[in-house]
C-alpha cells in the first residue's frame, strides 16, 4: 500500500512530460518560423536573380 501511495505521490512523471510537451512546442515554432523566412528569402533571392537578368540600358 505503501509503494501505491508513494507512486501517486510522486510527480516527476508529470513534470517531464510537461518539459516534453514545451519543447515540442518550441519545436513547432522554430518550423514555422523558419519556413517562412525560407520562403521570404526564396523571393527575395528570385527578384534579385531576374533584375540582374534584365539588359541594362
């Protein structure tokens, strides 16, 4: 009865699932944020590649 008691009692279970879940979501949103600047550099790199393709006058 003892070891039951003790086994709910004890919380580090929770508090590393709760460090899991945080950096799961610090994950997520590195993604996210690197995606899109993937994408912002993508068409920038595009715009600069077709204006130095264009004859100068």
């Amino acid at each position: 009865m003892r070891i039951l008691i003790s086994l709910i009692k004890d919380e580090n279970g929770a508090t590393a699932i709760e460090y899991g879940l945080i950096s799961a979501l610090i994950a997520v949103a590195a993604i996210v944020a690197m995606t899109k600047l993937g994408h912002t550099l993508s068409n920038t790199f595009s715009t600069v590649a077709t204006n130095m393709a264009k004859p100068s006058r």
